[in-house]
C-alpha cells in the first residue's frame, strides 16, 4: 500500500468526524434507570469515579481560589508559518498563500485568517520558539509538559509519566467537590487526550463527551443540543425519586455514594445545562464543534472542574496535501482557521466579562509545528525543530510574542520554550509546588515536573 494512501486511510478510519459540526461521536450514549443502576455502578468501581471521590477528599478539593486551566488542543500540527509566525518577508514557497496583518501589539503580526486574535493580541501571547524535537504524532509530551515521556510504539509509549491534568487531578483536585477535576471534550480519546500514567485510574480524565459509567446521563443528549433540558431535569428527578424510595445508596460505600452524588447534587448537571446561554454568546464562540466545546469547557470550570481539554477532531490540522483526508494548507487549513480564530476569541472575551479570565490559563496548541517549505501536494510535513503555541489569562504578562525563530521559521532563534517550561507554567498558576513528586510503582519519588523545568520567565 502507497505510503500516502496509507496515511490518509489512516485519517479515515480513525475520524469520521467533520471539525465544522457536532458529530454522532459526541453523543452521551446512556440509558434507563436500570441501566444507570447496572453500568453507572460498574463504572464506578471499573473506571474509578469512587476512586476520584477519594482522591478528591485527599486533595483537599475546594481549598483556595477557583484557578483553573482549558487546553486545547489542535490535533495534527498546526503550521506555525501559516497561523501565528508568519515570514511575509521569506520567499512564496515558505510565506505560504497569505499575507500577515498587523495586531493590537505594535510590531505583532499573525495570519491574515486570525483577524478576531489580532483584535485582542494584547490579552494574548504567542509562543514561537516552542522545542518540540520530543514530540511525535500524539498528545502525550505536551499533554504531559514533558520530554521524557514520548510515543515510543512499543506498547511503553509515555514510559508511566502522567499528564498534566492527571497530576492537577492528583494535586490540586477540583475546585468543587461535585466535579472532576479533569474533563476531556474529545471525539477521538486515544488520539487526542493523554491520561494518567503511573499515578493510575483514580486521576485519569472524565471523558465529557461519552460518560457511560461515570456521570450517566440520559440517553440522545449531544453537544450541540445541551440548551434542550427539560427532559433531562424530569429524568434526573424521577431517578432521585427512585433512589431515594429504595435502599440502594445505603447500601453503597461511602466513595460510590458520593460519586452516585456528584451526578444527583446538580452540579454536573447544571454544567452540562446550556440553556441560558444566548444567542449572542453562541455565536460569539461560534456554532462549531470547537465553538461549543469552549462554551462546555468554560461552564465546566466555572461548575468546579480544574482543567479541561477541547479537542475538535483527529488529526485535522495534519496538513500534509491535498492528497490526504485533511487536505493541504489552502484547502486544509484556510476553513479550519477562522473556527480556531473564534472559539479563542469567545472565550478569552466571556472570560473576561465574567471575572473569570485571571484565574483561567487558557491555552491553545498541538503536537509539533510544520515543515517551512510548501511541499508539491500543496501541503507541508511534520516539523518537530519548533512550533508555537498560544496562552491567555491567568494572570500572566499577555500581548507579546515570546521567542522567535529564523527568517525561514526553520528554527529556534531566541527564547527557547520546553515542554517541562509549560507545565511549570500551568503548575505555578494553579498552586501546585513545584518540588512537589509522585511516588512511581517501583516506589521511587518522580518529579512533576523535569529536567530544570521553570515558569515561563517572559510571562510571569
């Protein structure tokens, strides 16, 4: 098989799902009452949601601000050339087909197709010197903040290091105690969101988009028609009303109890409630996969969860040519920007204007840049020299770019970003120590965060 059709059958199989609308995939698939009693049990002891009560209480949960963290994460590699580094002055076959426009930060220039991003430059900044020679075509070192643990495809990959949702689940917890602390919003788990390693099952993510066995809730509700509740409120009650005839929460322990009360308090269930929430802010956000998933994210950080991640599709901005599902830059790239340009416009925005934006880091990123020449299928490879990244809020110095790279985008040239940098980055704004270590199986104290790892020095 031709390596290209391979690699594009790849993208085919793995993602039936367009980046541009809600997908069949984002169904919360759940069922009956009876079903809620059999599986969401199941899964309570199966996949830990009693173990998360426990590691919640241990954590001490709801101590302290509410801060917390929405990555998201742009599954693929982003080309940094054609989005947020751009060359206007290199040669046509390194700019690529657009021009760069001028921003609200003097002398900062992004994508002519990140127009709403340049309007609000000075609440961003732009990372361009991001080392990404550890990373592969996975989640897992960003995901992690880490260069030692890498996709390895020896059935190893990560080698036991956790994400860092996972070590914020472990250390930090969520900000209410009704909440996981970590939430991922992505089609395409495996591809898409890194979990727990060696900390275990107790701090893996809640997946928010298929929550069989963990947070139950009735069946057909998809994310793009959470604003329709009312049936889903007469299903909670009349399941309370059941429970609360029968003796079956006496007879759970103390940790299944409190998980079956982290979905009848109400609390999860008001966050996945979006009714309130009007037409402007929708569109605003855009009426998009990853435009919904931002508005989800931020309700779940305002219900108490600490870090959610937003992911819109497999691998879609793998933009390798027009040979391949994804396409190249021109007919890839240029319809997924403007969704991109907006869901970080809406959020950063309702942030703000809800008090919210100082105590949520917001960032936004993939697994590596692309290669600085247009390749003949119009499209350009994986580049793992460098890449940007994008962060807002948390109270950090915005409206500038850090670090640059040469006139080609070839390579780093000055301010350096390492992965372990952004989880130091990301600990530090929730509070976590630095020094703080897990103990690893072997019984031996591991570092969160690795090899001279430092908050960002330009941002802090």
């Amino acid at each position: 098989m031709p390596a290209d059709f391979a690699h594009a059958r790849g993208h085919q199989l793995a993602s039936a799902f367009s980046a541009f609308q809600p997908a069949p995939n984002d169904l919360f698939r759940a069922g009956s009452r009876r079903w809620f009693l059999q599986t969401g049990m199941a899964g309570l002891g199966g996949l830990s949601m009693a173990q998360l009560a426990a590691a919640k209480e241990a954590s001490g949960a709801g101590s302290g601000r509410k801060k917390s963290v929405i990555l998201f994460w742009l599954s693929g590699g982003p080309s940094h050339i054609d989005m947020w580094d751009p060359k206007p002055e290199a040669p046509a076959e390194i700019r690529g087909p657009w021009s760069a426009i001028p921003t609200k930060v003097p002398g900062l220039q992004l994508s002519e197709h990140l127009p709403l991003q340049a309007s609000i430059a000075d609440k961003l900044s732009f990372l361009r010197a991001v080392d990404c020679r550890a990373s592969n075509h996975t989640p897992i070192t960003f995901q992690a903040g880490n260069p030692l643990a890498r996709r390895t495809d020896n059935g190893r990959d990560g080698d036991g290091w956790p994400s860092m949702g996972s070590v914020v689940s472990k250390f930090r917890g969520p900000n209410h105690p009704d909440m996981p602390a970590f939430v991922g919003l992505a089609p395409a788990w495996k591809a898409d969101v890194y979990e727990a390693g060696q900390l275990g099952p107790a701090y893996a993510p809640v997946n928010g988009l298929d929550l069989v066995g963990k947070f139950g809730l009735p069946k057909g509700v998809q994310v793009d028609r959470l604003q329709d509740r009312e049936s889903l409120r007469a299903s909670f009650d009349r399941m309370r009303d059941d429970l609360d005839r029968s003796d079956v929460l006496n007879k759970l322990d103390r940790y299944n109890r409190q998980a079956f009360e982290m979905v009848l308090g109400g609390n999860v269930q008001r966050a996945f409630d979006m009714k309130d929430e009007t037409d402007a802010t929708r569109d605003e956000y855009g009426r998009n996969s990853i435009g919904e998933k931002a508005i989800l994210a931020r309700r779940l950080v305002e219900a108490g969860s600490t870090f959610v991640l937003v992911s819109g599709a497999w691998g879609y901005f793998d933009h390798h040519g027009d040979n391949v599902q994804w396409g190249g830059i021109v007919k890839g790239l240029t319809p997924l920007m403007p969704h991109v340009d907006r869901a970080l416009f809406g959020l950063v925005n309702d942030l703000e204007r809800r008090g919210l934006l100082d105590d949520t880091l917001v960032v936004m990123m993939g697994e590596f840049g692309r290669s600085p020449v247009i390749n003949k299928e119009a499209g350009r490879e994986h580049w793992t020299n460098v890449m940007s990244m994008v962060l807002a809020g948390g109270g950090l110095r915005h409206g500038q770019a850090v670090g640059s790279t040469d006139s080609r985008g070839y390579d780093i040239k000055e301010g350096l970003v390492r992965p372990q940098d952004l989880a130091a980055t990301v600990f530090r704004h929730l509070e976590i120590d630095l020094q703080t270590h897990w103990i690893s199986p072997q019984g031996r104290p591991t570092p969160i965060v690795v090899e001279g790892g430092r908050p960002i020095p330009e941002l802090v």
